[in-house]
C-alpha cells in the first residue's frame, strides 16, 4: 500500500511541478526581490573587503525553499537566498557542519522527515545542482560515535572531505579551555581555496558559529586574514520590534522560545535602535571576548554589527508586508494547536502562539477560510474543508462516500476558477470506483474516499478526453497563495498537496475518526 501510495504521489509531484511552472495567484506584493539579491550580494562582497579578503559567513535558516520568508514578505522568492549566492559563486564555496550526536541519535528534520545526515547529503546535491563548490563536511562535538563513523566513512568513500570537531569543556563561557592548543587547537583546519566560506547545516544547534571560531584561531595561527559574520533573515534588524513581521519569526521559533529584542549594545554603541534576538544577544559578550582573544580585537560592538542582512531596505509596501505577516501568525497559532493534538508540540509553545496573536489583536475572524468551513461542516454534520480564492470568493468542499472533504473541495475550487458550473462532474463515478475498488480489495486500505493526490490523477487521465475536466486541470496553478482551512486534520498525503500547490492550509486539531492510529 505504501509503496502504491509513493508511486502515485511520485506521477502526481510530476504533474503539479508541469503545472506550478505557470504563473500562479497573483497576490499584493510589499518586497522587491530583485533589489534585495543586488544589496544582499554587493554587502557581502563589502564585508569580505573588510576582512581582507577571506569572510566566514555562518548562514542560519534556510538556504533552500524558504517558504516562511515568503509567506511574510510577498514578493520573496522562496529561493531568494540560494540565488543570491549564486551571484557570488565565484568566490563561494560552502562548509556543511553536521553534529555528530544528531547523527547517532537519528535526529530529524520536521519539515522534510529524514534524518539530519541524508540531509547532509540532500544538501549537498541541492548546492551542486545549482553550481555552487561544496569543499567540505565538518563533523563536530566528535566523540567516536559509532553512527558518525560509519557515516564519516561513507562521505569519504564518496569523495567527500571530512573534518572532526571536538567538544570543548566549559564552551562558551571558559576561554581560557576554548581559545588554545587543546581547545580550538584540537580541531582539524579546514582547507578552503574561495573567499566567501558559507558555514550551513542540517538544523539548529550542529555547531556553526563555534566551527566559524575555530577556523578563525587557526586563521590567526597561520598568519592569514579573515572574519566572522551572520547571516539571519529574521528578526529584520531595521523593523520595529513589535512588526507583525519580526512577531511571525517569535511564532515560527515557538517551540525555540526564541524572544526577539533591542539590541543594547547597538543602542549603547550608536544610540540607534535595532532589532535582535535573545540568544545572540545573550551570547554576544562571550562571542565578543573571544573575537578579542583570538583576533586581537573585535570588528563589533553589537550582534546586530555582525549581521549582513538587507531584507528590511527591500520591503516597499508595509501594508501588503503587514498583512501577510498576520495571516502568518494565525496560522502558526494552528499548526501549535494541531501540534499539541498529536502530542509532538508543547503547552509552552502554544501559549506563545496564543501571546502573540492577542498582541497583535488577531482573531479566527481575520481568516475567512476558516469559518466558512466550519459553517459547512455545522450543515453537514461531517468533516469540510474551504478555500478562499483569489478574487475573495471561499468555496467549501465535505466528506462523501466518494471523496475526502480535502479532494471534494480542491474538485470545487478548480470548478470555480474555470468557471465550470457547480453541479458538471469533472470525474465519473465509473473513474471513481475502481480506484475505490483498488485501494481496498487488492492495496488492504480500510478508507474507500479518494485524497487529494489520487483525484488529481483521477482529473489528469480524465483531461485526456474531457474539455471540462483539462480546463480544470489547467487552473491548478491559479490556486497558489490561497488560504484553506479544513475542520479535521488531514492525512500526511493531503498536507503534502496542498503544501505543492502553494495553498497555505491550516486544520482544526481534531481527527476525523476516534481510532488511536493515524497515518
């Protein structure tokens, strides 16, 4: 069953990607992207120049598919990022730090569901495919894990170099054990040839800043010239603090409890008041101190002085900006609800989804999607789904002995944009059933209802012959950046869907049925 289920969302990812190439929904911009590749670029180069020519930039969130970055400032390419570096790739070449503990443990990423050293191996793919030099991977807090071993072994045998960093005691605070021959010292040197080394990794804490450090103490050591800086998009440093859109990055890290704050040393250093975040500014005097140990003397007075971050220059309409940010923090509010039903998120993390969309004034009311659903839902007396559309119209989709509300409502929202009336079917019953017939008699399945992904194939064969049913088809793209709501949580399948369409979906946490397994 499984094995049906990846071949058919295989085909499917085929047929969306054809038809996500087109141009999608088009949505109130408030960012110029291509303003921000030129500034994000030439900033850059102008930082190497400052440091004499050699910069290690630690590059936190995402390099690839930043989707919360353009969700909150639309006009943000979701590979913004990767193409600005791609103008510097000349002089770019990219460090993967991976910790070794996350290795061993099989840590995973929430997002894309493999573990943290597929990831590694994902990543590098990704940067080559788009012909960017990856030199290296950095294995640190290194202790003979037998995982990151074998793992180590296997990134050798595919020609890939390798380094090992070792835990330091008392890291960060004591510098006497960190900046020295058993602290830093300890470390491989990694051997880099550009002048931009981007220091990325699977996920939070596998060790960047300190990888950056340390190749700074080996820099000193060998009498050759470089820095330090850090590349965050969020918090925006040059937005208010209370910005709908520096509050969307507190509920994106809810679980991190990440709280975003004026950096005081900027402010002591220039008077000038700007944005940060708790962790950096906790740690800047410690990071400072050692800057000074190692180099000398620091380049900063602040953590906002190490960052490298345009966005904020490029926003040119705050209110598009500040409305996409809100609708940003109200979803985030249900994926936190949903969390905690599953049992994966935590009370803390939901209170301070909760916080925050008080604060900001923000109420279910604010998203149309959701109340339409709901209503229907109340008529129905069974689980619906609603998507609101470009032009404002919400069409609603429920449950039938046929179809999932998800795959009744996607049908109904295609219909509608090609102006197909309601009661035309787009896919016969005789198409239907033997689906159905398929999926429980030969594939074991105990829910007859077609999801999301086996209609839309169900529509593509259908196109063949079918005028209404191609006219829906070609409308798929129309439904990018469209707000969904469904009353129930759907499958893994669906939100796998909906998430290729570009439709930014939230669910009520509730399941559809009382069973206790859910896949």
């Amino acid at each position: 069953m499984y094995s049906q289920r990846r071949n058919i969302c295989a085909a499917l990812s085929l047929l969306i990607e054809k038809a996500m190439c087109e141009k999608g929904k088009v949505m109130k911009q408030g960012f110029d992207n291509d303003k921000y590749l030129q500034m994000q670029s030439q900033h850059i180069r102008e930082r190497i120049d400052r440091f004499g020519g050699k910069l290690y930039l630690e590059f936190g969130g995402k390099l690839f598919d930043d989707f919360h970055a353009s969700r909150v400032l639309p006009g943000f390419a979701p590979d913004s990022k990767i193409n600005m570096l791609m103008q510097l790739k000349d002089q770019a070449e990219i460090v993967i730090v991976i910790n070794a503990s996350d290795i061993e443990q099989n840590k995973i990423r929430g997002d894309l569901g493999i573990t943290y050293d597929l990831d590694v191996l994902r990543l590098i793919d990704a940067f080559r495919g788009k012909g960017l030099y990856v030199g290296s991977v950095v294995l640190t807090r290194f202790g003979d894990q037998p995982s990151a071993v074998a793992f180590e072994k296997k990134l050798e045998s595919l020609d890939i170099r390798t380094y090992r960093h070792y835990s330091i005691e008392g890291y960060p605070s004591d510098l006497e054990k960190i900046v020295c021959e058993e602290g830093f010292g300890r470390n491989d040197y990694i051997e880099t040839t550009r002048s931009l080394v981007v220091v990325t990794a699977p996920g939070p804490g596998s060790g960047k800043m300190a990888t950056c450090l340390s190749q700074l103490y080996h820099d000193e050591k060998n009498g050759i010239k470089s820095g330090y800086a850090k590349f965050e998009t969020f918090p925006i440093w040059n937005l208010p603090l209370l910005h709908p859109v520096n509050l969307a990055y507190e509920a994106a890290t809810a679980d991190l409890a990440d709280v975003n704050m004026i950096d005081p040393y900027h402010l002591e250093a220039y008077s000038q008041t700007t944005v940060n975040y708790n962790r950096d500014v906790e740690i800047f005097p410690v990071l400072n101190a050692m800057l000074e140990r190692i180099l000398g003397t620091s380049p900063y007075k602040s953590p906002t002085d190490m960052g490298v971050n345009m966005a904020g220059y490029c926003i040119y309409d705050d209110e598009a900006v500040r409305a996409a940010a809100n609708q940003e923090m109200i979803r985030r509010w249900y994926t936190a609800r949903c969390e905690k039903r599953k049992g994966t998120g935590t009370d803390a993390a939901l209170e301070k989804c909760e916080l925050l969309m008080k604060q900001s004034k923000l109420t279910v009311a604010d998203r149309p999607c959701v109340q339409a659903a709901l209503d229907k839902a109340e008529l129905t007396q069974s689980p619906c789904a609603a998507i609101e559309l470009e032009d404002g119209r919400i069409v609603t989709g429920k449950t039938s002995s046929l179809l999932g509300a998800s795959a009744a409502c996607l049908l109904n929202a295609l219909k509608a944009e090609a102006g197909i009336d309601d009661n035309v079917l787009l896919i016969s019953p005789a198409v239907i059933e033997p689906i159905q017939t398929l999926k429980t008699e030969y594939l074991g399945n105990h829910n007859p209802r077609l999801h999301t992904d086996e209609i839309l194939v169900a529509l593509s064969i259908c196109a063949a012959t079918d005028g209404n049913a191609r006219r829906a088809l070609e409308c798929l793209p129309r439904l990018k950046n469209c707000e969904a709501h469904s009353t129930v949580l759907l499958a893994p399948v669906d939100n796998s869907i909906f998430r290729k369409l570009g439709i930014h979906l939230t669910c009520e946490p509730r399941y559809q049925s009382k069973k206790l397994f859910h896949y």
